[in-house]
C-alpha cells in the first residue's frame, strides 16, 4: 500500500509547493535558533525600523501581551532594542539590533535558491509558461495579506 498522498487537482499540487516552500523556509528559520514569529518580527523591524509594539501586534494578528513576551525574548538575546521615543517617553520604539539584521540576513536569498530548487525540473520555457499561467490565475485575486 502507498502512504504517499493522492494529489489529483492543479490547486493540490501547488498546496504540496507551497507545504515544501514553508518547509525550506521553517528549516532556515530553525538553524538560527528562532522561531517563525521571531523571525518575521525581525524581518519586518528590518523593514520598518521603530516601529511600535501596537503595530507590531497588528501586522502579526496576535495581541500585544503575546507580542511583549516575544520581544523580551528577543530582547534577552540582543536581537532588537526599544528606546523610548524622542517625543513621548512612554512609547517605546522597537529596533532591530545590527546582531538580529545579521541573523535574518540571506533569507530572501535562500527561498529564492529553494524556488529553483523546486523548479530545478523544469526548462526556461516551462518556467516561463508556468509563471505565465500563474500571473493570468492571480491577476483578478486580492494581494495576500498576513
């Protein structure tokens, strides 16, 4: 008997792409000791550096008592700093430290190694029909959001 799934529709094989892209990503996230959370809120202090801990909680969904705990624990480890902000004292505004910036560095790079890794099979040409055929699929869907 074969335990290897039945993906039998175009949308189940690329879940299956996706599940190896999240894979790759989560092995990546894991070797430097940090967890998907962890890494997505030094992603994006990369991105939006002094960022306040409200907006952090809104861009990750989750609440802010859940978001403090993950800052201290990166905090803990010297990966990001709050400071108190220039024009109110009270809020605090969260960086990420040049130690966190060096840590996230080269994921962008990585997943895109994993995509032609995962297209390795595939000519130019079917690479390039493939992306074709997705831009025409997705060009009426809403961006994705987190």
């Amino acid at each position: 008997m074969n335990d290897r799934p039945n993906f039998d529709t175009p949308l189940q094989l690329m879940r299956w792409i996706g599940w190896a892209q999240r894979k790759g990503a989560e092995e990546w996230v894991r070797e430097r000791d940090l967890s998907q959370e962890q890494s997505f809120v030094l992603g994006y202090l990369l991105r939006q550096p002094g960022a306040i801990q409200r907006d952090i909680a809104e861009v990750t969904r989750t609440s802010a008592a859940s978001v403090s705990s993950l800052l201290q624990g990166l905090e803990r480890r010297g990966l990001v700093e709050r400071r108190a902000d220039a024009g109110n004292a009270r809020t605090k505004r969260v960086y990420a430290t040049p130690e966190g910036i060096a840590l996230i560095s080269g994921f962008e790079e990585a997943m895109y190694a994993l995509d032609d890794s995962l297209l390795a099979s595939l000519s130019d040409d079917e690479r390039a029909t493939l992306h074709a055929l997705l831009r025409k699929i997705t060009a009426d869907l809403p961006e994705p959001i987190r």
